[in-house]
C-alpha cells in the first residue's frame, strides 16, 4: 500500500501566488483548521466495559509484520514489528497495546518519542502530528521474556526448554508483538519467526518460505485474509507435519513429536479429520472463510483448545475427541470470520461452536440435537448456578465458564425448535456471510432473527439468555 502524505502542510494553499499580474486577485490561504481536525491525543482504550485498555483510539492498523527471534535457552524474545497503521481522528499521539520492554520506535522512518505509562500501554508521539486518513509505518523495536510478564492477573506465555506455542484468549499478542489488540480491530499478518535451526516453526495462514542462516532459521508465514491480534499465534518446536489439498482448500497440521508414540498418532489422525470436518460445516454454514486450514496439537499442557484463525491449536486429545475438533473449526465462522462486537457478546463465539457439536452428533448417528437440549434442560434443572449467570453480560471474570458455552448453544437449539429448522439455518447462514470479516453483538443477532423468521423474541432471549433462573418449558422458549 502507498502512503498518504501528511496534509497538514497543506493548510497553507500551493496556490498562492508570489507576483500578481495588474488586476489579478491575491489568493486567499485557506482557513485555519477546525477544533475537529486539530490534532489530539488517541484514546488509550476501545471502550469495551470489560477491558477497558484493549485497543486504542484513533488507529486503525491495517497490517502487522512481525520478526520475532526466540532463543529457547535463555527464554528471550526479541524482535520489531512494523505495523501499518491508519488514523481515524487527527493524531498527536496514539497508543498500542505491549507488554514487552520497547527499544525504540520509529513512524515513517523517523524516531519517535514513546513511553510506557504502564505495562500494557506504549504510548507513541510522532515527530509531526499524523492527519485523519493518512497511512503511516510505525516500527516497533522490544525485547525481553514473555513468561515473566502478567497483565491482569494473565501470565499467557507457554513454553519449556524445548516447545513454545503462543495461544490464549482474550489476550495474547502483547507478549510478542504490539497490538491493536481488541476484536473490533483485525488486519493482515505476516509472521517471521526466527528460533534455532533444527525447530520447526508453525503459525497461521499458509508457509511462505523457511530461510537457514547458520544455527538459526527463520520461518515466514502469512495469512490471507485480516484477523483480529488474540487469533494470531506461533509454534516453534519438534513435529510431524502432514499437509495436502482438500477440495481445492490446502491444510496444514502439526503435532508435537514429544508426545508418546500410540498417542501422537491418535493426535494426528485427529488432526487429519480436519479438512474433511470442514467440508462438513461448509454444508451446514456455507462457504469456509478462509484460505487455509489445519491444527496443531502441542505436547505443552495449555489446557484449552484455541481456534486460532485458519489453524487452532489443541492440547493432547484422543482420536475420539473430534467434538473439539468440531467446536474449533466451527469458530472459523463464529468468532474468527464474525468477531464479537465487545467481550460480553462472547456467548455468540462459543454457543454457536457448542451447537455445532451437537449438530454434528445429530448428523453422525447420535441423538438429535433437540434430545441433546432436552438432556441437558432436564438435568440441569436442579443447578441453580447454572442458571444464574446471565450469558449475554457475564462479566469480565466469567466469559468462559461453562454456562457461556452449554446454556449459549442450548439457546440456539431452542430457537431453532422456536423458529423452524429452514428460518434458523437461514439466520445463521446469513449472520456469518453478512458479517464476513466485521463484528457482531448480541443485539444485532437478536435484531437479525427477528427479521428473518418474522417473530418477536423478546421474551425468548430475555428467558434463555438474561434470566437467573430456568426457563419455562413452554413452545414460546423452543421446548416441549
């Protein structure tokens, strides 16, 4: 992309004229700009209720370049990133999100004044004020180690002597590149992960090339489509790789060959589902967003699964454990493709992902996903803390307890049974094409299922998604 030139010499006119001619009139310079335009500082967050310092105001970074170096002996990571970045407001000043120590940072080519007004916060001051609009390059130097870094009562980074992987969520870029880093704002990625030369390096997108430079190595991957900074990630360590084309889509998979013989090879042949599970949710949602596929299965103890954008990663599963597989891929729609307008909408990534579980049992010889409600509803009748948390609004300290993930999908079932099997499917298939590579809330969701099936649902929403207590088993909330 060609950058923009700064527009603020421009307030005096090029037109003005040095020698009038007899007669001519002088030339007017144009007015002084107004207090919208008069450059100031970005905010230092998006504004999002549960982390108020995730992103920043002002910017909208259109592309990450990340070169990372990651020595496994002395735990150290060091690097710089360019990032392109586009104003939204005037700027004097803008922040981005990075836990790492900075050596020094540069916009356009020119250092810049920054600071650290906190371990979350690197706050930039550009030697000349940056206009609404205008691309600028932003490069950002830092070094340190991720592992000895928390922020909020996170310590994310994940490794040993001999394996890395850098997957969380909500938050893992601060701990290796500085971020933009709210959902609300994805871009481009192109990684370069430089570690010893006899790892193996695996991260996003599709390989891009692997370059040997004596004892190291430097690995580059890039993804094709944006994505938001919590989905990008990296693994650098020893694995079996297997990778093909699927019906046209190319995948990649990974494990991790620490782990034991017989279950390494109950892991890959999980993760070689991957490409035909896929082909399965396409019939279900339409076509799969991106350009690549795959998983990677980590010998590390994370103790999540993480559905990194066009590659999630797993902990060590059984061959049997493809609902995970299945919850994984299926937030390639829900939560990668269609990002949560605010982390209180969380219910939307993982209720969908749920459903899409039971979705796949009822196509696969298992009980209907209506059963699957019904189990559950019976159950859980009794589990009053099941009950009482309020899954559109859960709380920054409980967006992944199980309540966000079962009751979440449980509410979709039932609004399929409320709807009808052809208006529902119809909904969902809308809601992630519609809002392909943007954001979602609660709200628009509701907004679009009222239009789509033609019913009010008020009452239906507030009963399975805001009410402490068990819904009423009535046809009005999708049961009986």
């Amino acid at each position: 992309m060609t950058l923009s030139p700064r527009r603020w010499a421009a307030l005096a006119t090029s037109a003005l004229v040095l020698g009038l001619l007899p007669g001519a009139v002088p030339a007017v310079a144009d007015p002084a700009p107004t207090a919208a335009e008069m450059p100031s500082p970005g905010a230092a967050g998006m504004g999002d209720p549960y982390f108020p310092l995730d992103g920043n105001g002002g910017i909208d970074v259109v592309r990450y370049e990340v070169h990372d170096t990651y020595d496994f002996t002395t735990r150290h990571l060091s690097g710089w990133t360019r990032l392109t970045v586009r104003a939204t407001q005037a700027l004097s000043r803008f922040d981005l999100d990075l836990l790492l120590p900075v050596q020094g940072v540069t916009v356009d080519g020119v250092p810049a004044a920054y600071a650290k007004p906190d371990l979350h916060e690197l706050r930039v001051t550009p030697a000349s004020p940056i206009a609404r609009g205008d691309r600028v390059q932003v490069l950002v130097r830092y070094a340190g180690q991720p592992e000895k870094l928390g922020w909020n009562g996170e310590h994310n980074w994940l490794a040993d002597d001999s394996e890395v992987v850098a997957m969380n969520e909500p938050h893992m870029a601060p701990w290796w590149f500085p971020a933009n880093d709210h959902p609300r704002d994805r871009a481009l990625m192109d990684l370069h992960i430089t570690t010893a030369a006899d790892k193996q390096v695996v991260a996003n997108g599709h390989l891009v090339g692997r370059e040997v430079h004596g004892r190291r190595a430097t690995t580059h991957w890039r993804a094709a489509e944006p994505m938001v900074p919590y989905l990008a990630f990296f693994a650098a360590g020893h694995f079996v790789i297997r990778h093909g084309v699927h019906d046209g889509l190319p995948w990649y998979v990974a494990v991790s060959d620490r782990i034991p013989t017989s279950t390494r090879n109950a892991s890959l042949r999980l993760m070689e589902r991957t490409p035909g599970i896929v082909t399965w949710l396409e019939r279900q949602l339409g076509h799969y967003p991106f350009a690549d596929t795959g998983g990677l299965t980590t010998s590390l103890n994370p103790g999540f699964a993480l559905e990194n954008q066009t590659r999630p990663t797993y902990p060590v599963l059984t061959s049997e454990a493809v609902t995970t597989v299945v919850h994984e891929l299926a937030h390639q729609w829900f939560g990668d493709s269609v990002a949560v307008a605010n982390w209180r909408d969380i219910w939307l990534n993982e209720g969908a992902a749920t459903f899409m579980e039971a979705r796949y049992a009822e196509t696969h010889g298992g009980q209907s996903a209506q059963q699957w409600l019904e189990y559950w509803y019976d159950t859980l009748a009794d589990d009053a803390d099941f009950w009482t948390l309020q899954v559109d609004d859960p709380g920054r300290d409980h967006i992944f307890d199980w309540q966000v993930y079962q009751r979440g999908g449980m509410a979709l079932q039932a609004l399929r049974h409320r709807i009808g099997n052809d208006d529902y499917w119809r909904l969902l298939r809308q809601w992630v094409h519609s809002r392909a590579g943007g954001n979602g809330s609660t709200r628009q969701f509701e907004a679009l299922a009222e239009q789509v099936s033609g019913q009010q649902l008020d009452g239906f929403f507030k009963a399975w998604l805001v009410d402490p207590t068990r819904p009423a088993r009535t046809a009005a909330n999708g049961l009986g």
